[in-house]
C-alpha cells in the first residue's frame, strides 16, 4: 500500500541576487586579488556569503572583526572599475528568496563601466549624466532600471552614449553617490529582464531571416 510522505521542504535561504538597496557603505583597507573592506555598520555575514561591492557580486573568504575578505578574480578585475585603498564602496548582502523586492533584480555581474560626465544640483537632488560603451544602449528605455555601483536607480533620459538619473537626498547620503564628480567611473550592470528581452527579440529576427532565405532559395519540386 502506498503511504503519502510530506515533501521534503524547500530551502529559501539566499540567493545570489540583490536588489540594488544599498544596506551600508564600507572602506577599503586592503586592494589585489584579496579585498579587504570594513563596513560603515556591522553586517550579519558567514563565509561563503554573497555580497555585492559596488555592483560585483563577491564571496566572503574571512571575517575579522569587522574586516571582511573577499577573493576577487582576473575576470571580476579587468570588468570592473578599480577600487583603491581608503575608497567608498557600496555594500549589499544577497536577498531571501522569500523577501520583498524594493529596487530591481541586480545579478552582481558587470557588463561594463561607464563615466560620470555631468552633475547637476537641482533643488534638493542631483541630475548625473553617465557615458557607456554605445553596444550597451540597446539595454536601456527611460523610467527603465539600472545599476550603477550597485545602486538601483531610475534613467530619466539618454541618447546612444549617456543616460541621465535623479539623485534623491537620501541615496546621496547613504552610498557612495555623494562622493562622485565628474570623471568618477562607475560599475555598470543592465536590467537583466530587458537583457533576455532584447536576446529573445534578436533570436526571433535571426530565425525570421533565415527562415525567408531559405524560402528564397528553396529548390522547386518537380
């Protein structure tokens, strides 16, 4: 006789996901293939932990104290902008599978970097206008999502080479925002919901095509 058994329960711990909230900022103390970084508050962390630095998602080697390590590979080194000794950086642990959502999914992964070109101080925020590679623009639509340095923030405006955002008084105060001028490089990740979106398109149009050629050159049956 069969006997029901319960399912075996699902963990909902972390994922390597974030959500682009900055939770606090840290200092560097410690640059090369082994970051160290004291956060500005203390973080509930374990090794093996996801944390997001200023947009790259990293894995927590060692926890002293406050200081935390973090191995960082070549690939994460030559996508990313440099960090030196002393910098503000963005820190974000992982989100619960089971958590709520208040940015955007932020994978951690860098497409590439751009360059704060322009700031403006309107009222009580700042208008920054930031330069991208001209391949990545096809990734972005106003009042879209994106990451910069980790941050989830809103495109006001962009033409092929920049995008515009709006800087509230409190992201200017809780990350490193406040700190950028013109010249600082910054970490670049697209939504990756648009990114699918524009794969699947281009797939679709590449089948299209060939699907017409064929049709095109198709022998005639006799």
């Amino acid at each position: 006789m069969l006997q029901w058994k319960e399912p075996a329960a699902i963990s909902l711990r972390r994922a390597p996901l974030f959500t682009g909230l900055i939770e606090t900022t840290g200092r560097i103390k410690k640059t090369g293939s082994r970051l160290l970084i004291v956060p500005e508050k203390e973080l509930e962390l374990a090794c093996g932990d996801s944390v997001c630095v200023n947009g790259s998602c990293l894995t927590v080697v060692s926890i002293a104290g406050r200081n935390i390590s973090f191995d960082v590979s070549p690939e994460t080194s030559g996508r990313v902008s440099p960090v030196v000794i002393g910098e503000t950086v963005n820190l974000e642990r992982s989100m619960k599978a089971d958590g709520r959502l208040h940015g955007h999914f932020v994978t951690g992964h860098v497409d590439c970097t751009g360059t704060v070109i322009g700031i403006k101080k309107l009222s009580s925020f700042c208008q920054v206008t930031v330069s991208f590679p001209r391949k990545f623009s096809r990734f972005l639509v106003e009042k879209g999502s994106v990451a910069v340095s980790g941050i989830s923030l809103t495109v006001a405006s962009l033409t092929e080479r920049d995008f515009s955002i709006a800087l509230i008084p409190e992201t200017l105060k809780s990350t490193s925002a406040g700190q950028w001028k013109q010249g600082t490089r910054v970490n670049l990740e697209f939504d990756i919901i648009g990114k699918y979106i524009v794969k699947a398109a281009e797939t679709a149009a590449s089948k299209e095509s060939l699907r017409n050629y064929l049709e095109k050159y198709r022998p005639e049956t006799r």
